[in-house]
C-alpha cells in the first residue's frame, strides 16, 4: 500500500518542509516500493497542492479543501486522516508544529505508536530518532501495522522538482465542533524561513533587550541574508518572539553556516543547531560551552566585534 | 471541576546522559532523577486556576517506578490535592501511557487534563494528543496561553510562525509549553504536609492495557560528536575563514 505524505502548507504556498519529508518518504519506499501520495488539506490550497503535484517522485495529490480545515486544527484534520488510513501502510509528515499536534492524534485513534522526529530511515520499518536532547540516538523497529511517522526535516535534503502529477479532489473534513480559530499572530518578515534558510544568526541572552537584538542582530542578519535565531533565553525575556527559538524545545535547524551571538550553548540550544555544517560562535567567555562545536571561535564582546565582522563581510 | 495533571520522572534536564558503549541503552544508575520541566509547569498551571477558583481540585499521576512517588511528592507539596502512582518498573511507550491515562481521566472525570508538550527523555511529544484522540475530546497544543471560561478554555499556542489563539470545548486535553508560566518551589512546611496528602496505587493491569511496547529498541548510541575547531583573533580573520569555507 501506498505512504501517505501530510503536506505542510501556508494556505497557498507549499512549505519546502513537505519538500524533505518527500526525501525520507522516498527512502522508505526504496525498500518497500510503495508510491507517495501527498494529501494537501486547507480551505484554499489549490496552490499548494500544484506545487506538490511537482514534486519528483509523487505519484498522486489528494486535496481536501473544507472551511473546517482552514486553520489545521487538530480534530478535524485527524478525523480526515483516520478516514483515509486504511488505504496507506504509512503515515507521515516533516515535523512541524501542525504535524506534531495532529499525527499522535490520529496515531492513537489507529492504535499504533507515533515515530517522533526520525532523522534516519535505515529501512522500511527501522528508523533513526534523537533521545534525550539529541544526545543519544536510537534505532527502533516499529511492529504496527500503519506507521505514523514525524520527520526532522534538518536531517533530510528536499526532493527535487519532476513532472506533474494528477490531483484527485477529495471530500474534506467536517468541524467537529470541539474546537475554534480565533486569531492568528504571526510574523511577517522579509527574511529567509529560519527552519530552511541556509544561513542563521542567532542572539542569546548577552543582547540585554529587544531594541539591541534589533539594532545588533538583524543588520548582520540582512548583510548575509540570514534567518535570525534565538536561545530560549532570548525569547523568555522577551528580546526576539516565540518562533525563533532554537533548541530541543524550539525549532532543529542544519544550515550552512550558524552564527552564534552571546549563547552559551546549553544541550538544550545545541540540541536545535549542531548538525549545522558550519558553526561560528562569538562570546565573551573563553570557557563557554558553545566553543565546543564551533568551527570558528571568536572570544571578545559582542558589542564590539559584530560592527566589525559587518563590516568586513562588506569590504 | 476537577483537573488532571501527567507528571513524569526522568533524568533531570542539567545531567548530560552518556550512551551504554553496548549499544543497550542510556546509562541511568546514580543520575540524578527529577519531575519533567513541562510537567512542573502544567502542575503549576493547575494551581494557579486553583488558586483563582476556576478549579476544584489538582489530581497528579505518575506512571513509572515505585521511586516515582518522590515525583508525585514534589507535586503534592507544590500544592496538589492527591496522587496516583500507576506503578510499573517496564519502560511504558506514550500510546500506553495515554491509555492508562484514559482509564484514570475515566475514573476521575476531569474537567480540564494539563500535559507536558514533551518529556525530555524520550522527547516524543505525542503523549497529550494521543490522551485527547482516545477520549474523543478537544485538545489545544503548546499552550503558552491558558484561559478559563464556563464550559470553554482559550488557549494561546506557540507555532512556527508565531502564536494561534483557539478555543476549545471542555473537557479538554491542553499540552503546556515552556513559556506559560514559571513554576513555584515548593516549601519546607508544604514538603513535610505532602508526606501526608492521599496517594493511591494501582497498576496498569487495573486500567486493562497491554503495555507492551510496539517499537523495538535495537540500538541506542551517542550521536558522532563535533570537534571544537579553530580560535579566531578578530573579525577579519573570522570573515577570511568563512570566505574559505564557501559559506560567505
Ligand atoms: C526543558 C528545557 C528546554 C529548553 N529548551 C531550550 C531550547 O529549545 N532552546 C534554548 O536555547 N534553550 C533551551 N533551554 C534553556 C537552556 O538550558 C539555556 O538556559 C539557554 O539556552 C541559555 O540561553 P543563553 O545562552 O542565551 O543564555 P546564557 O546561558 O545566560 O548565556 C549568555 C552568554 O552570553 C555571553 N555574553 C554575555 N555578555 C556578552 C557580550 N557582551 N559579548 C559576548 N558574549 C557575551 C555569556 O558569556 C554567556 O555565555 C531549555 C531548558 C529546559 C530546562
Ligand atoms: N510515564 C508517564 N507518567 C506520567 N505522565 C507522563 C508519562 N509519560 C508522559 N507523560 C506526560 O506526557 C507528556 C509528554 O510526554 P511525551 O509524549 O513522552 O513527550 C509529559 O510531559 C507528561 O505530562
């Protein structure tokens, strides 16, 4: 049977975390030889599911569009998900905070236990996941009968473009009731997504408030075209919002290049950022944590080195 | 009403845990052990509405060893009312869990059940959405936000792109995250008084479930590690090595 591939989506515009969950959904059916079918569910998603029907290796896109799908909530869309599972030997979707809210959802009402966050497929059944902050990693085989399975998109490269496949319509949930949207708050910024930009700098507690993080962080950030990330120090006080954070409780992040600014380096920081594949840290004191996965150690104060590092990056 | 509060015990979050070289597991004798951070913070959630007379009573439970006790103890002497220890010295997978949680919230009847997002031994995160699947009721992830209103709860959550507020039927299922507040100590008088609070034990035979796991663990190692690299003198050195990196 084929694997059912959740697809994370702004409404109109496919997320490129879709793109990497493909990559481990294609790994899995490498041993199994099962096709991918990627169910792209919203209210307005016809864009998205587009987008998804371009993805190589796809055979099929199920768009299910439904006012009470609007938001992701979770009992509408596990509801939709447990409809279509008995068609699929596989469930799965990137890791996202939408992914994390539905899929155990729909993992208990199948009986079976979730996979959280593999960073490996070893193969059709036997994975690779993160313990303990990242400091241990398992191999599990899972003996369910449908797996449901969150991938840590950091781990995996996105799928490349192919043809285009067909989209069938498919009939969307219904509201349950249980729950409502209200509001929404959420940034709009100009700047890569911190989850796939391939450069991130990042402030911790050190920058002392918000108007520092702002006048020292994001000029940096604009000069190399970076994401900006933050240590959960930073966000508790306020200095940059919730969805910077990085971290074992925050996002897991892999780019190129990871600038850290006045973070100590604490497992549960470390834990979002050291699969990066090259990591700078700039901090005061020579004895801090974070130099120990730096590739580049830079001791001094921030205050005075950022303006010059801006700098000669500009010369 | 009533609210149900999952503690778990597990490694405290300072220790840094070293893989068995035997690929079997972690090493976990003499580490120090404490309650999951997000648990304290859903204990502490619970009081607070307590304290604001939207809550009756503050009911923690614990799944896990008979040394999971001390969790319940810390959870009691921060103010809950009583305990329940499902005891079981096997390792016990969050679909299990959330089945023996069904079988107390059953008993029990909560109003309002506050999980931690994620345990952070096995960092699944899953616990709380699979309580909420199994009940058939509304749940509301990563709360950062916590409002009680007569038959509904108002729920900010943390999400990649920012906060969501929704709000939720009760009774419901509300997984808490770090952010929502900032969980009390518990004091010298209030530790001795929780030695003597109700605790009740059962076992997960007593709810019917099978708490076999379904995932084999077949190896467990430490991930390969980073070595420290170079110490720069100055921002232009630092620049230099980058350019050479092909990462600027
Ligand atoms: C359950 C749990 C989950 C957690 N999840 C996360 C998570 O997801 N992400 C996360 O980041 N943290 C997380 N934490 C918190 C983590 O343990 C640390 O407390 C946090 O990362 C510290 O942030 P920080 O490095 O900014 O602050 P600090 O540890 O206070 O470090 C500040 C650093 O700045 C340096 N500094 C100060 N002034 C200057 C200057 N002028 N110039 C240069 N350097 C300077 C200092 O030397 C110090 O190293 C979690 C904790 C728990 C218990
Ligand atoms: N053994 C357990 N006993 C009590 N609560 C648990 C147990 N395991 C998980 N939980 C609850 O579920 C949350 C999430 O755990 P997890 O899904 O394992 O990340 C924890 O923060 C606890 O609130």
């Amino acid at each position: 049977m084929p694997i059912l591939l959740l697809a994370e989506h702004a409404g109109r515009s496919l997320s490129d975390q879709t793109a990497k969950a493909l990559t481990a959904a294609l790994k899995i059916a490498g041993f199994s030889g099962a096709e991918i079918h990627v169910l792209v569910a919203g209210a307005d998603a016809r864009p998205a599911a587009e987008a998804a029907a371009r993805l190589a290796g796809v055979t099929k896109v199920l768009l299910a569009q439904d006012a009470a799908l609007a938001h992701q909530l979770a009992e509408p869309l596990a509801d939709l998900l447990v409809a279509l599972a008995p068609a699929y030997d596989v469930i799965l979707a990137s890791a996202t905070a939408s992914a994390r809210n539905v899929l155990p959802r729909v993992a208990a009402r199948l009986d079976v236990m979730q996979v959280s966050d593999i960073v490996e497929v070893v193969s059709a059944d036997t994975f690779k996941r993160p313990i303990y902050a990242g400091n241990a990693i398992q191999t599990v085989q899972s003996s369910d009968a449908t797996l449901v399975i969150t991938v840590r998109a950091a781990s995996f490269a996105a799928a490349a473009e192919g043809g285009t496949v067909p989209i069938e319509a498919i009939a969307g949930g219904t509201s349950t009731g249980l729950s409502r949207f209200l509001s929404d708050a959420l940034a709009v910024s100009e700047r890569p997504e911190l989850a796939s930009a391939r450069r991130i700098v990042s402030g911790g507690r050190a920058l002392g408030s918000v108007e520092t993080f702002r006048d020292v962080i994001l000029p940096l950030a604009d000069t190399l075209d970076a994401a900006v990330g933050a240590s959960r120090a930073a966000v508790d006080a306020g200095y940059a919002p919730n969805d910077w954070q990085v971290g074992q409780t925050g996002k897991v992040v892999a780019p190129e290049l990871y600038i850290a600014v006045g973070i100590s380096g604490a497992i549960q920081h470390l834990a979002g950022m050291k699969d990066s594949k090259v990591i700078v840290a700039i901090n005061k004191d020579p004895e801090a944590p974070i130099f120990q996965v730096a590739d580049y150690g830079l001791v001094g104060d921030l205050f005075e080195v950022l303006p010059e590092f801006d700098r000669a990056l500009r010369s | 009403m009533k609210i149900l509060v999952p503690v778990k015990r597990v490694v405290d979050h300072n220790v840094k845990i070293r893989a068995r070289p035997d690929g079997s597991g972690v090493e976990l004798a003499n580490v120090k052990m404490s309650m999951n951070p997000f648990d304290e913070i859903s204990v502490e959630q619970a009081l607070r509405l307590k304290e604001a007379g939207k809550a009756s009573e503050v009911v923690v439970v614990s799944i896990g060893p008979a040394k999971a006790e001390e969790t319940l103890r810390t959870a009691l002497a921060m103010g809950a009312d009583r305990a329940v220890l499902v005891e079981t010295d096997a390792s016990v997978e969050p679909l299990a869990v959330a089945k023996i949680l069904r079988g107390v919230a059953e008993a029990e009847r909560p109003g309002l059940i506050l999980v931690g997002k994620q345990a952070i031994d096995d960092d699944c995160n899953q616990t709380g959405q699979m309580l909420a699947g199994l009940l058939g009721v509304a749940q509301a992830t990563f709360a950062s936000r916590v409002e009680i209103e007569d038959q509904t709860a108002r729920i900010t959550r943390e999400v990649d792109g920012g906060l969501q507020t929704i709000e939720v039927t009760l009774p419901a299922v509300v997984t808490v995250d770090l952010r929502l507040n900032e969980p009390r100590y518990a004091s010298l008088p209030n530790i001795m008084k929780a030695k003597k609070k109700p605790l009740e034990r059962k076992t997960p035979a007593d709810f019917g479930v099978d708490i076999a796991p379904r995932l084999r663990v077949l190896w467990t190692e430490e991930p390969a590690g980073r070595g420290a690299g170079v110490k720069v003198a100055s921002a232009r050195e630092l620049v230099a090595g980058l350019r050479n990196a092909g990462v600027v």
